[in-house]
C-alpha cells in the first residue's frame, strides 16, 4: 500500500470514534520538532533556530536564566552516573528552559549566542561502548556553559562522547550561534556526525537522523568520529562495494525510526511550509532546502503551530474537531510541552540581539513572549515546581474550570489546551484570533523598542535592560488578559 493511502486509513480508523484528543494525553509516543534557518536565509542576517519539545504528559517546565560562575583550580563537575570531568575556570551566563526529571529534555541559550536543544532519533547500535553508563542529561549543559560559538559546542559534544559514550539510542543536538547552525548526531556509545546548515538554507528535523552524505575532510562543513565509516563497514550496516556513497542516516538510524510515518510526515510538512521547491510526499527527503524567501519569526511560528493543514494528511476527531490526535502526529501536538524560536542576531549588543521567544503548551494554543537576553531574569511566572506533577495532580488541575493563573504561565496555558481540545470547532477560532492580536501587537512595537534600547544601553544600561524586561512583561499580561475575555 503507497505511504499516503497507509496514512489515510489509519487517520479515518482512529478517528471515526471520536474522543481521541481528550485522551491523547495517555497515548502519547513522544517527539521533537526543531527548525535552523541559515543567516543567509533569514530576514535578518543571523541565524534562527526553533523548537517544539514534545514530551509524555504530565511534565512541568521551568525558565530560568542562571549567572557566570568560576571555579578555583582543580574543581570537578559530576555528569551523569557519578562520571566526573575537570571544571572549566569559568562557566558562561544561559537562559535554561528546564523540564525536570527528564534526561533529554532541556534546552539552553548562551550568553554568546549559542542555542542547544535536541530530537531524539533512534539508532541500530546495539553494542554500545560506554564508560560507566555514558553521557546523557549534563551534554547539553555543558555545551551551554563552555561553548562560545556553534562549532566550538560541537567539538566539546564530540569530545565527550567519545570519553564517555553516549547513553542514549540515538539524538541530534541542534547547536547553533548568530553565524552558524550544527546538526549533531550523537550514536549510542562513542560514534557522532555533524553537518553544517548551509547559509542560505533551512533544516528542519523530526525524530530522525536526516544527516545524509558526509566528507569529513571539509571541515567547514562536516565534523564527526574519525572511524565512522569503518564501524558501520564491520558492523555490517554499510558494504562500500553495493551501496554506494556512505550514507550517515541509512546505516546508522534504526530503519523502522527512519520508515516511520510520524517522522516523514512532520519533515516533510516543514518543508512544505518553507521551501521554494518542495518534493512529492513520499520523496526522498533533503538535508536542508532553499526557502522560498528570507524567513521572519512569523513564518516560523506557523510552522511550529502546523497540523498538516491543508494536505492529505490532515485529520481531526470527529467529535471535538481536534487535530492534536492525528496518528501521523503533527508538527503541533498535545504533548507538545514548550516551544521556543531564537533570533541570534550578531550585529548588535548581546543584550538585545539574543532573543528568546518563548511559548507554553502546545503553539495552536498559546502566544510566544520574547524574552531578551540582557532581562535580569524571566518572570516569576515563569517558574515553577521543581519535580513534575503526578497523573492525578494534572488531571485535577486541567479538569478545572478554565481560569487565568497570571502566577503560573505554564498551568495557565496548559489548562487551555486541555480546555480547547474538548470543544476545538467551536473555542479555537476565538482562542487563535486573541493570541494572534497579542502577537501581531507584540512584533509590531518590537524594532522600536529595540532602536530605544540600543540609543539607550550606552549611556544608562539599566534603563535600556528596564525597557526591554518591560516590553517582554507587557507581552505576557496582554496573553493573560486576553484569555481572560475568552468565552465572556
């Protein structure tokens, strides 16, 4: 059966009973969506890079910005399953969207600019060398706090999993900086490969591998384990004399990962969505594609709030008109737990040039709020619970009337999905509209405040940092107060 008509049956089967979105939450398969544009694709000269982290409900996310610390010589830092490493002199200053209790979750932004998040992509390694159990959780954070540029965080990922090996099946870091975006692909044990985003293009990345053919003798381009040609060769997963070019994704992602629909589907949606030539669903699919012109923030949040809309592969329950449920799970989802889209802009001070828009729950059902940088810290309402809820605490607090909570802007957001999934044909047209002014609103004051900032932040730094932490909580109390009108 072709891959289109296998998606359409099972989308009508699972969707003719009805209910499945109210449920969706106990059905969850996890998964990630992350988005790099080239700087030479984007509107603004600099890299953008953006993220949907999908998780298993019930989750709780944190932001924090946490400060420079040193250290005094000799100082160690613990990884993961009591390994140790040697601590840097000093660590760098990171914004930190935190997702406690999970390993593979976080993602970090630097004072430099570089920005790490992750997709997890199943690999076929099943003999893995690792000393202790590997490296998982502190990666990432590591990068973020050692790194100043995209390709350096790509050597220290690469050092250290070679030291320690990597504990998961298999990921792909996104690592990018105002100049440059890196895809990592990090395999079980002590094997990696990572590919440069081209300039003047965009990559987008479901829940597989999509670095495909590598040299690494370009360095400017390609960076990786130096056997990783050889190992798939013993291993079996790759025979140079039948298959051709050595192809990283074809022999070393798990080939029912790479043949899943769920993966294929959201890829090629994105590329749908961005491309100036988009292949026939069911193509192959490329690393990274040309756009179809410079990429402003506003595209990319339609890309991150996308359902297939407008495709074949466009299903909705038959009861609530939800989409989330979709078997070919879609780009936006109900697991979908927070979503990001970084401007890392180099062309102008590090306190306004990195900016951080940040969205709670899933993107149909929420605003993104910029946060910059130079701001002292995120809201208070952006923090909260150290350990995640339990099952019966999530459903008692979604299970609530729907209320603003201007204290919790995650339980506030989250309590809404829930909400507009029960009744999405008949709340969302008036949900999408409220947050829509908020953000059009939002985007429009924003080269102004910037200008301001930057006129100001030479001669009274504290008043720039002022206008642009109040700019970012203006944002936040118009999302509060326009939910708060909804249904009334």
């Amino acid at each position: 059966m072709p891959v289109r008509s296998m998606i359409g049956l099972l989308a009508t089967i699972a969707f003719l009973g009805g209910g499945l979105c109210a449920q969706a939450w106990c059905q969850s398969d996890g998964g990630c969506y992350s988005i790099v544009v080239g700087k030479d694709a984007s509107a603004s000269g600099s890299v953008f890079m953006a993220h949907n982290e999908d998780d298993f409900i019930p989750q709780i996310v944190n932001h924090r910005k946490i400060p420079r610390h040193t250290y005094a010589p000799g100082a160690t830092v613990k990884l993961d399953s009591n390994l140790t490493l040697e601590q840097v002199p000093e660590t760098w200053a990171y914004l930190w969207s935190e997702i406690p209790g999970l390993l593979y979750s976080d993602s970090y932004l630097n004072e430099w600019g570089v920005c790490v998040c992750s997709d997890a992509c199943q690999s076929r390694e099943d003999k893995p060398s690792l000393t202790g159990s590997g490296i998982s959780s502190t990666l990432r954070r590591l990068i973020a706090e050692r790194a100043k540029t995209s390709r350096q965080g790509v050597h220290i990922a690469g050092d250290l999993v070679e030291k320690f090996g990597y504990a998961g099946s298999g990921r792909t870091y996104i690592i990018s900086d105002p100049n440059e975006g890196w895809l990592f692909c990090a395999v079980n044990g002590r094997h990696w490969v990572a590919q440069r985003v081209p300039d003047d293009q965009v990559a987008l990345i479901a829940n597989s591998y999509t670095v495909q053919n590598i040299n690494l003798a370009d360095t400017l381009n390609f960076l990786g384990s130096s056997d990783i040609i050889t190992y798939a060769t013993e291993r079996g997963w790759y025979d140079p004399k039948t298959d051709g070019a050595f192809n990283f994704a074809k022999a070393y992602a798990d080939p029912q990962n790479v043949a899943d629909p769920r993966n294929i589907g959201r890829q090629w949606d994105g590329i749908r969505l961005m491309a100036a030539q988009v292949p026939p669903y069911g193509d192959p699919l490329p690393f990274s594609v040309r756009p179809a012109e410079k990429v402003v923030i506003r595209r990319m949040m339609a890309v991150l709030r996308d359902h297939y809309d407008n495709t074949p592969l466009y299903a909705v329950d038959s009861s609530s008109g939800c989409p989330h449920g979709n078997p070919v799970t879609p780009i936006c989802r109900h697991d979908t737990q927070t979503s990001f889209i970084a401007e890392l802009r180099g062309n102008m001070p590090r306190e306004i040039g990195l900016l951080y828009w940040v969205c709670l729950s899933s993107p149909c059902a929420s605003c993104y709020v910029p946060f910059y940088f130079g701001a002292e810290s995120f809201p208070d309402a952006y923090a909260g619970a150290s350990t995640p809820p339990t099952e019966d605490e999530y459903a008692a607090r979604v299970g609530r009337p729907f209320a603003v909570d201007p204290g919790s802007a995650f339980w506030t957001f989250t309590c809404l999905r829930d909400h507009l999934e029960r009744g999405y044909t008949s709340m969302f047209p008036q949900v999408r509209s409220s947050l829509d002014a908020v953000e059009f609103r939002t985007l429009a004051k924003q080269a102004a405040v910037e200008r301001q900032a930057f006129d100001l932040i030479g001669k009274d730094r504290a008043k720039a940092l002022g206008l642009l932490s109040g700019y970012s909580l203006e944002a936040y109390e118009a999302s509060m107060k326009a939910l708060g009108e909804i249904g009334k």
